[in-house]
C-alpha cells in the first residue's frame, strides 16, 4: 500500500470510527466523547515513520499522528494513539534502540492519542500533559466503563512547561479551551516544528468535543494566540489530515483552520437569526466554501453545527 492510499484508508476509518456508535471516542451522542482501550477495528494496521530535520519526525499508523525525537541523548514522544500501533512505534523507533523514553507528551485526552499510555508507561520517564487532561481522561472512561482505568500523566502544567532533551529543547504551551478543555501544542525549538495535535484537523471536519470542553470561539482565539507565538516559517505536525493535504503543513494551513471554524460560526449564526431549529441546522452534511473538507458520507459537519448552535444559544 502506498501513502497516499494508507492516508485515504485511515482517514475513512477515522471518519467512520469517529461518527460510529461505539466508536473511536465511544460517542453515542453528538459532543459526547468518551476514551477506549483499544482502537475500534479497521483494516489492517500500516504504519510510517516519516523523518522531517535534527531528529525530529512523525509516525502514522491508527489514531493521532505521533512526533517523535530520536537524538543521541534524548529519546522523545508526542502521543501514543492505541496499544497496537504504540506497541508497533515502540519497538521500530529509528535510532531508539533499547533506550526508555525521557518524555512522553500527551497532546489532549482523546483516546485515540492517549490508549497507548499503558504501553508507553514501563518504558517511559516521564509522561507529561496539560494538568486538565488526568481528569478529562478519566471523565471519558466513565462514560465509557468498559475502556477500563486510563493511564495519565504524572507531569502536568497550567500553561507552559519546557525541558532540554540533548541538543534540543521542547516546551509545551496551553493557549485556552479549544477542541478540548486540555489542548496543547509542542514545540521542537532548534527544529523550529511545532506538533499543535487535533488543534489542527487538516482539511478534515473535526471532532468538536463538548462533554470534553470543546469551545469553538475560543479555538479561533487559540489558534492565532499560538499562530503569533511561533516563527512565520515553523514546520507543523497535525494530528489528523485529509489524503490530499496530510499531517504536516505550514502556518497556511493554521489559518485555514481558523477561516473553517470562523466560517462555522458565522454559518450558525445566520441560521439562527433565520429562525432555524437545531435539528434543521444540523442536517447539512457539507459547508459551501470547503470543498476540501467535504465529506461523501458519515459527515462530521452536523455535530460541529449542534456544537455552535449549543454555544451560541447558551444550550
């Protein structure tokens, strides 16, 4: 299987594990996200490690994209996603060896960048998260009781945290609510790759997570607080992205996030001072303007539009 048919395959699954009853985040009713133990099935796992510059790279395989650091003093990951492909990254790291990891990042709660803690969590020391994002994890589980106990981080921070890892320096900043209540992004400093997790859904409907805190006004704020934080040429790792576009991209496509969610809102916004119902808004399975993000079934569009329609009316 090529890339470009392995980013189609597991795009569709994403999409359709993600609406699924039972799914992805075990959603059985819009917003309402809760964490797994395990992936959801699907075809047969394919896995990448792609490198990007100085020891930095990502990894695709099921769920949210993995960045990773393999230098010669410091071992370093972003994400887990679930047991399979974190038992997978484990042992076929480029440059790790037997060596533990001196960090794992959680970028959010989301299960499918946080089931493979467990695996993570022997060979690993330390695991760090946005201090909001224990809770939320374990506020997902007991939604969904059979994912059993979720293992979190042991290192947590309000608002930034930083570490040397041999010639590279990471730091963590928490730019306010978004698509979750605990997202953050990371950067690569020396790099210059920051790996801003689901703040960024590349040309794909995101998952707009309200039971997780998902406030979609202050994810536009958030996205130009972290646009104007990092440099205009910085490198980005997403942690999903359609076939076309991919997980890696530029400022750019940052603000084409931002212009989607500007152009939700607004959208709802109109419709409201129409006089349409929520159930008639969220019929519509694709937004005009964003034909890139256009789904042909199983469309995420009708959850973002209850999200912003609870939000604006106070619901």
């Amino acid at each position: 299987m090529n890339r470009r048919d392995f980013l189609i395959s597991s795009s569709a699954a994403i999409s359709l594990g993600l609406l699924a009853r039972g799914s992805l985040f075990g959603q059985t009713t819009p917003g309402n996200a809760a964490t797994p133990a395990a992936a959801p099935a699907g075809p047969p796992l394919v896995t990448e490690f792609k490198k990007l510059r100085r020891g930095v790279g990502y990894f695709t395989g099921r769920g949210g994209t993995i960045g990773w650091l393999s230098g010669e003093h410091a071992v370093v990951a972003i994400d887990t996603q679930f047991a399979e492909p974190a038992q997978r990254f484990i042992a076929e790291m480029p440059g790790r060896g037997d060596r533990p990891f001196d960090v794992v990042i959680n970028t959010h709660h989301h299960g499918d960048h946080t089931s493979g803690n467990a695996t993570f969590r022997p060979v690993t020391k330390k695991l760090v998260a946005h201090e909001a994002v224990p809770e939320l994890q374990r506020a997902a589980a007991r939604r969904s009781p059979q994912s059993g106990e979720p293992t979190v981080a042991d290192t947590t921070f309000a608002t930034t945290w930083r570490m040397e890892a041999g010639d590279e320096i990471i730091s963590a900043q928490f730019f306010g609510p978004a698509h979750t209540g605990g997202d953050i992004a990371v950067y690569f400093e020396r790099a210059n790759i920051v790996h801003v997790g689901d703040l960024v859904f590349n040309r794909l409907y995101p998952v707009t997570d309200k039971a997780g805190g998902c406030q979609v006004r202050a994810w536009i704020a958030a996205l130009e607080r972290l646009q104007n934080t990092y440099p205009a040429d910085a490198l980005y790792i997403f942690g999903h992205g359609s076939a076309k576009f991919g997980v890696t991209g530029s400022k750019a496509d940052v603000e084409q996030m931002a212009t989607y969610l500007n152009a939700l809102v607004a959208h709802v916004e109109t419709a409201i001072k129409a006089g349409k119902s929520k159930a008639e808004i969220v019929t519509q399975q694709n937004l005009d303007g964003f034909e890139d993000y256009h789904a042909p079934r199983n469309s995420r569009l009708p959850t973002n539009l209850g999200v912003v329609f609870d939000e604006l009316t106070g619901a």
